[in-house]
C-alpha cells in the first residue's frame, strides 16, 4: 500500500518537474513559434530556404579556411548553388569535394584553379573528361578572398557552359569571402583581447621594488639574518610575479606570494600594520586568473595606511560556498568616496589608487563573465570591503604548477 | 532506556556539529602563521572528513542489524563499502582530481565538452543524492521514535531542518573540519560501547550466535508487532497474546500455534517464554521486508545472483556518489587524492569491524528485533539489553548520538551537494544566490517521500543509491578516464540506459510493482545487469559515432593522466575556449 502511495509522490513529482521544464521552455520560445505560423509566398519561401541553407555554412566558414571548416562547409553550400559538384581548395590542395566523380577529377582541380589563385578574376573551362557518361563537363572558378588577397578557391562542376552557373558561383564565392574575412576579424580581436589581458596581468609595480629594497638596505647593519631573509622573499616574490606561463594558478600559491608581499611590506612598516586571515582549507585548490588577488591586499594596505598616525589592520578571508570561493580583502583605512571609485571603475580616473582594483575586475569578467566582477563595500573613513568570487570549476581554467 | 541522556546526546551532537561548523574559521592566524593558513588539508585530515561523510545510517544502525535478522551473508555490504574505495583508488581518485572538476557534473563537461551531457549528469547526481538522502531522514525517524517515543517523521525533520538551516546558512563552512569531527566521533561512539558489550558478553559465558538455526530467547520477552506480519513456525509454540492472530482475537490469552504461516495484526503484543525460538518473518506481497528477500531468504536458489549484485553495486558505485566526488577537490593534486584515499580505505576499514560485531550481540541478546521490523535499532537497544543500569543509559545515549553524528554528515554532504547542482544546473539560473533556495528543495523532496513510503531496511535502501550510481557514473568516470574514444553521444545513452535502467528497476521494486520469483530478483539488484548494459551502450554508441570525439580529447587526457608538474600550461588560446 505504503509502496503505491511512495510511487504515485515519486512520479508525480517527476510530472511536476517535466511541467515546469516544458513551460519555461515554451513561454521562453513563444516567439519563434508566432513566425512560422505565416509562410508565405513561395518567392518568399525561396528565399528563406536560400537564407536557411547560407546560414548552415556560414558557422563553419566564421572559424576560417581550413580542411575541416570546409568539409563542413561545401554540402550548404553546394545546395545553395544547385550544381552537379562543388569543390572548395585552398592555396595550394584540394579541401574538400562534394557530388560525385571526386576520384577522377581531384587531380584536375589544381589545374583549374591555378589562374584563379594567380589573378583573382572567375574563370569558365571545360574540364575534358575523359569517360563520356560523366556530367561534369564545365568548371566555374571562382577566387575566395581575405584581407590578404586570395586565399583559395570556389570550382563548380556543371554539364554544360551556362552564364547562371558563372554568376551563381561568382556570388556564393563573394558570399564565403565575407565570411572568411568575418573570420579573420574575429581572430583579431580574439588576438586583441589576449594581448590586452597580457597588458592587464598585474604587474608589480616599481615603486614597491624600490621601497623594499631600501627597507631592507636599512636591516643589511642591524638585523643581517632578517635583511638575508627578506631579500630571499624579495627573490621568491619577483620569480612568481615575473613568470610567464599559464594564466591561471592556485589560491594557495597567490596566498603564498601574497605572504612573501605582506613579509616586505611589514618590514617597512612594522608594527603599524598587523594582518588576519581566515582561510578555509577546502578552498585552497580553487583555480583563479594569476596575480589577481595581491592588487587588492596591495590596495588595502595603502588605504590602510594613508592615515600615518595609526595602525592598519588588514583581513584577508577565503571560504567556501558550494560550487564558489568567496575571497574578502577588509581594511580599515581611510576608504573611498563611492563616486569616485564607481568612475575609477569605469576607467575614468586611469591614474590613481584603483587601477588595481579596476583591473582585477576587468580580469574576473573577462574569465568568468560579467557576474563574476569585485564587489566593493566602502565609503569616506569607513575601511573598505573587497569581495570576489570564484567557481571552484570553469571549462578551460587550470592553474599551471609554480616554478 | 532513559529518555534524557539520550536527548542530552542526541542535543549534545546537533550542537557541536552546528558550532564546529559556524565558528571552525573564527580562528584567526596572524602573518607570522601564515604558511600554516595557506597550506592545503592534509590527507589525513581530508581522509576522515571523506570517511565521515561516507559513513551514514546505513553503516551505523544498518549493517546491525541485516546481520541480526540475515545473518553473516550481510557482511558483504561493509565488504563492499570499503572495497568500494580500492576501484576507486586504482581507477578514478588522482585523474578525477587532475581534471579540476568540483561535481560530477564538471567532470562529464571538462571531458566530453558538451553541455547536454552535463545537464543529464547532473539529473543523476540529484537523483542519486534523494535516493541516499531517504535513507539517512528515515532512520534519524527510527531513532528518534526508539529513543524518546517521538513519531517518526520527527527524527528525519529534525535532520532535515538543522542541516538545510546550517547549510543554506552558510554555516558549514569549515565543512572538513566538521566531517573529520564527525568520523572520529562515529568511531569512538561505536568502539567505547562495544567494548564494554564484549566484557558484559564474555563475563555472560559467552554464548555463542548460532545463524543457521532460528535464534532462541533468552528470558521471558514482550515484543509488540507495529506493522501487519506474516510469521513462520517450524514447530508448535505456546504464548501469551494481546490482539489478533489468524483473525482471532485474543485477550491476553495463552496460545498455542501449530507449525505453518501465521497472520500477526499490527499493534497484536506477544509474550514469548524463554527458550523459545523466534518466530521468522514471511515475506508477502504488502510486507514491506518483502522486497528485501532474495538476498535475506537465501534459501530459494537466488542468493548467488543477489550476492553478485550487491558486490557489483557497492564496488563500483561509491566512485559516483555525489558527496565522496566533491571532497576531493579538495586534495591539492592528484598525488594527494590518491594518498587520500588510501587512508580513507583504513579508516574506513577500521570502522566496519565494528557492526558485524553489534549484529552477532543483537542474535544473541535481541533476537525479537528481527519480528518486529525494526532491527535497525538493534545497535541502540544492546547496551540496555546487555549492561543495563545507568552504564547501559549512558552507553546507549553515546550510541545515539552517534547515529545522529551519522545522520547529520551524510545528510548535511548530500545535502550540499544536491543543492550546489540544484542551482547550478537544474533550476533556471537568474539570480546569483539561488544556492539558498535551492536547498530546501534538496531536503524537502527525500523528506516528503520518507513520510509516505514504506520502511526499508536502512542498508538496503542505500544499496540502492550505490545501483543507480554504479550503472550511470562508473561507466562515464572508468571510459572517460580510460578511452579516448568515448564521445558525448555515447557517454549520454550510456548514461541513460544504464542509470535510467537501474533507476527504474529500483523505483519499480520499492513501489511493489515488480512480479515475483526471478524478475523480482532481478529488478532488485539491478547492478548484474544494469552495468555491463551502461558499459556495452557506452562504447557501441560512441564506436557508432566516431566523428563527434570531442576535439580537446588528447589534452584532457594528457591532464588527466600526467602529474601535475608535467602538465605544460594550457595556452591562453585554448584556455578560453
């Protein structure tokens, strides 16, 4: 009895939930389903279907020219012009093929394709098959281009020599030109972006060299067995910061170069500036973009001590919450007008004490998108309050091994 | 038993494991500690936590008491937790580690790249977490009604409120400290009583458990039959009965039954005298141990096959239970998770030589447990039953809160856990603070079915949780890490037809849908068949379908297997990707 009442609570929760998924999914998509409702004339659906099949080619062809792209190219692309075979080469090799008489007329296609690639202009040729029963008799070429000239090439096979094949081919290869130039725009930004968060990674800046240096030039006399102590940490801390590989480490290698940083500031300072943490070890393997976490404890200390008169305590905190890690860096300094940090933030004020904290949240956004930035609580004399969050898991971010 | 002490513990246990956990980070290192603060956990510490976690009601009161009732036969469920964690070793710990996944649900995306695959991953991992959870809330209930009397849905609300309290708190947050806690405390609160039982027993004489005939009373024994039963006489037995039996209604009258099968209606109270063996439990079609039998009847020719399943299940299914997975995040390295669990294999071990111990006293000493239906108390009754007095009270409140440390860490783990999916993959995901909400729901849905379904017993309840896991995970974690050909449409009808399988199987049985005989026996130990299928799907699927290999295969591979110093950076290019 008790196991029928334990099945019908068991499916009709599954029920419950298939519902909810389904609802959400059509409130969601209601708004595709209102076009289709209308088809249209059948020159109008030509052209939709004309548009449909472009637009399959177009996702392969917007990761550029390659054997792979256009294998998943050519089939679109060879309905969109409705010839007996499409093949699609490159400066050099055929990439792909699709239709029939691959086997016999691969060799040719260099042949034909090599005015192409030399003048960039369409050419018409019959292709001189030799078996009488093949269809493919003309061959329309047709020059894909990029930014840097003429990449490959575009060969239509039809039966006989027609003027709508040349035009047809001559514009689908205009067509895959674009998109290929597409392509080569998003590399670049891809390339851009990539040297822009090579520009971001925190770099150290030169005045905390010099100042430790000098503090510990003033141990070198008095207190020689710290001065060689420090200057070890001096030498653990630069090799970290300095390196180059990998864009991700461990919190618990970024806790140990924040150690080494707060070792060098508390030789200059002493005794004003006393630090806490509270560190959950659980969170410690959690992999986060390199260098992001010592600009905020750098920026503590410095409001922590923009007040000469008294003391800075600094707390640094990282505990678990499920599937993230939440990390705080607390001061009790001076704090910050909240305008003015909101415009440092925006990348108003370029010089000036925030540029840490902007560029660190510009890193976690770019890596972990755009939830994922610092959350600042702050105001004037009141101390400031920097947390970040980091999934403990993110495709593609694994922290690279210290050196 | 003295209601106090035993609350006292039971309070005693729901405090420290909320305080532990709430103020565990209140303590505060200075720089001059600072390498101890960013220095990973341990694998000795981690191992107990994982242990801790590991350990739930099943092993607790569970194992108890199927050995009372079932005899030795049952030693293959602590056999098969334990040896669960070598499959684990050898196969899975270090590249499950290495692939830098949290859940399950990370693993299958960081190896197969697809988003669907994800997505059905993480339906098991809450389907596989409730069915644990049920478990766990259960016999909380049981104890809790044992010890003060309470109804009992009370003890599995009471687990179900403080663990979605602390942990929607974010109270656990120095969760391995508290996991590591709660082993040592379910070790100690096993290990103390059992030596002053094996004293009282041995002071006894020493008798002797005898499994292969029925077991006999001792003195003179009330025993009241809660549920409707069906009992088997060898031979005629006289007592004294307050209620109805074969339809007769009795008022404390001596009865006479002659051998065959008798009909016990709830709330009927017999007064058995000493020395006479205990009436045996008949499975029937409403009886709720019913669907248990195979393995406990032993005698109808099933038991090899039921053997099989059940060794198959707990080998291969502790790798893809939701809660053990996400602990070894927390191991810096691969090195570490695999050095981790190897300790968690002793640790473990060491537990599990004490259950079988407490179900041969429970023969001895308890034998009516096995007729009333609730030998899972057999556990928390022994100290009364052996040492008595106020040592037996005190004894027996320390068993308590033991159980209920058992309760809390298994649920509270699970708990995280569900909910972390719940959020992240199941429930539209608008707001950022969606973990909040969605652990009521990870407690609610186990709890609610708790209440309307029927009393299994704990151990094979959890069996279950371990079928599902073995037929749906262990085939993604073994091929994903060991073939490079595994691809998203396999891994997803693999997973599918495996675990979909095996869960239906199990829902079907636990519903008494299932016929008798051998499609009994076969839906109730669904992992004989249900693995090799989830195995044999996933590798034809992904032969059939060659061109979808994921393309990073080779470098995830290379992660997975390489140590991590040998690992060379990703490139930033990929890295994004």
């Amino acid at each position: 009895m008790s196991g029928i009442v334990l099945a019908a609570a068991a499916s009709a929760g599954a029920v419950l939930l298939a519902a909810g998924v389904v609802l959400g999914r059509l409130t969601a998509r209601r708004g595709d389903r209102a076009a289709d409702l209308d088809l249209g004339t059948p020159v109008e659906r030509a052209t939709f279907h004309t548009l449909h099949t472009a637009s399959l080619a177009a996702p392969p062809l917007r990761a550029g020219l390659t054997g792979e792209t256009a294998r998943k190219a050519v089939r679109p692309l060879r309905s969109l012009l409705g010839t007996e075979a499409l093949c699609l080469t490159d400066g050099s090799a055929v990439l792909a093929w699709d239709g029939p008489g691959a086997a016999h007329h691969h060799a040719g296609v260099s042949e034909l394709a090599a005015a192409t690639l030399e003048t960039g202009r369409s050419s018409s040729a019959p292709t001189g098959c030799a078996d009488p029963g093949c269809e493919l008799r003309w061959a329309v070429t047709a020059p894909l281009t990029g930014e840097e000239g003429v990449l490959g090439a575009l060969v239509a096979y039809g039966p006989r020599e027609s003027a709508v094949l040349v035009r047809a081919a001559t514009e689908v290869a205009r067509w895959v030109s674009v998109q290929l130039e597409l392509a080569e725009l998003d590399r670049s930004r891809t390339r851009m972006v990539e040297a822009e968060i090579r520009a971001l990674r925190a770099q150290i800046s030169p005045h905390f060299i010099f100042n430790s240096l000098a503090a510990i030039a003033s141990f070198v006399r008095t207190d020689p067995e710290r001065a060689r102590d420090l200057l070890l940490e001096f030498a653990d801390f630069t090799r970290y910061s300095f390196r180059r590989q990998g864009e991700f480490a461990q919190l618990a290698d970024e806790l140990r170069a924040i150690e080494q940083y707060l070792a060098l500031a508390g030789a200059r300072f002493g005794d004003r500036l006393k630090v806490t943490l509270q560190i959950a070890p659980e969170v410690l393997p959690v992999a986060l973009p390199f260098l992001c976490l010592q600009p905020l404890v750098e920026n503590a200390v410095k409001h922590g001590l923009q007040d000469r008169e008294r003391g800075c305590r600094v707390v640094i905190a990282a505990r678990d919450a499920g599937a993230e890690a939440v990390v705080t860096v607390e001061d009790d300094g001076v704090g910050m007008d909240p305008e003015r940090l909101r415009a440092v933030l925006r990348g108003e004020h370029p010089s000036g004490s925030g540029i840490g904290l902007s560029n660190v949240d510009e890193r976690l956004r770019q890596v972990y998108g755009a939830g994922y930035g610092l959350v600042i609580e702050t105001g004037v004399g009141a101390g400031m309050k920097v947390t970040a969050r980091f999934p403990k898991y993110r495709p593609g971010v694994h922290p690279s091994p210290p050196l | 038993m003295n209601q106090t002490y035993a609350v006292a513990a039971v309070t005693a246990v729901v405090l420290a494991t909320v305080l532990i956990g709430a103020l565990g980070l209140r303590v505060s290192r200075t720089t001059s500690d600072f390498y101890v603060a960013s220095r990973t956990a341990g694998p000795r510490l981690n191992a107990a936590a994982i242990s801790g976690e590991y350990l739930s009601a099943a092993s607790f009161l569970g194992i108890a008491g199927l050995v009372l009732v079932q005899g030795p036969a049952m030693l293959w469920y602590p056999v098969g937790y334990t040896a669960g964690y070598l499959v684990l070793l050898v196969l899975v710990a270090a590249p499950l580690r290495r692939s830098g996944a949290y859940t399950l649900s990370d693993f299958a995306e960081a190896r197969l790249e697809s988003p669907q695959v994800r997505r059905l991953a993480s339906l098991f991992v809450v389907g596989i977490g409730w069915l644990y959870l049920l478990p766990q809330l259960q016999g909380a209930g049981l104890t809790l009604e044992i010890l003060t009397g309470a109804p009992d849905w009370v003890g599995g609300l009471l687990v179900a409120v403080v663990v979605t309290g602390t942990v929607a708190a974010g109270g656990m947050r120095s969760i391995t400290f508290v996991q590591a806690f709660q082993y040592w405390l379910k070790l100690t609160a096993l290990l103390v009583p059992a030596f002053f039982l094996v004293a009282a027993w041995h002071g006894d004489g020493a008798p002797r458990a005898r499994f292969d005939a029925p077991a006999t009373l001792r003195e003179h024994t009330v025993v009241r039959v809660a549920d409707t039963v069906r009992l088997g006489l060898d031979a005629p037995l006289t007592l004294t009965v307050t209620g109805t039996v074969d339809s007769v209604r009795y008022e404390e009258r001596p009865v006479t039954l002659g051998p065959g099968t008798h009909h016990v209606s709830g709330g009927t109270v017999l007064a058995l005298p000493p020395g006479a063996p205990v009436p045996e439990r008949r499975a029937d079609g409403s009886d709720p141990l019913g669907w248990s039998q195979p393995l406990a009847g032993g005698r109808d020719g099933h038991q090899l096959y039921a053997t099989y399943g059940l060794i198959l299940a707990t080998f291969l299914g502790t790798m893809g239970l939701p809660h053990v997975a996400v602990r070894f995040y927390t191991s810096p390295n691969g090195r570490a998770a695999r050095r981790t669990t190897l300790v968690v294999l002793g640790l473990v071990g060491a537990f599990y030589l004490l259950p079988g111990v407490y179900g041969a006293l429970g023969r001895i000493y308890a034998p009516e447990l096995a007729l009333t239906g609730s030998a899972d108390a057999a556990v928390l009754v022994l100290p009364d039953r052996i040492v008595g007095g106020a040592l037996g009270d005190l004894l027996g409140a320390f068993l308590a809160g033991g159980a209920f440390a058992a309760f809390l860490s298994t649920a509270s783990g699970l708990t995280m856990s569900v909910a972390g999916v719940l959020a992240q993959d199941v429930l539209p995901s608008r707001a950022v603070r969606h973990f909040r909400l969605a652990t009521p729901l990870a407690t609610a849905v186990p709890l609610a079915v708790g209440v309307a379904a029927s009393k299994v017993p704990v151990a094979d309840a959890v069996g279950l949780a371990f079928a599902v896991s073995a037929s749906s995970f262990c085939p993604l974690l073994v091929l994903g890490i060991w073939w490079r050909r595994l691809t998203p449409p396999g891994a997803a009808a693999g997973l599918l037809l495996g675990g979909g399988s095996a869960l239906a199987a199990v829902m079907a049985t636990r519903a008494g849908l299932a016929p008798g005989g051998w499609p009994h026996t076969l839906m109730a130990w669904p992992a004989v068949w249900s693995v090799p299928l989830g195995f044999l799907t996933m590798v034809l699927v992904s032969l059939a379908t060659p061109r979808s290999v994921p393309p990073g295969t080779a470098a995830t591979l290379a992660r997975l297997h390489l140590p991590e110093e040998f690992t060379a950076p990703v490139p930033a290019q990929e890295a994004r990707r």
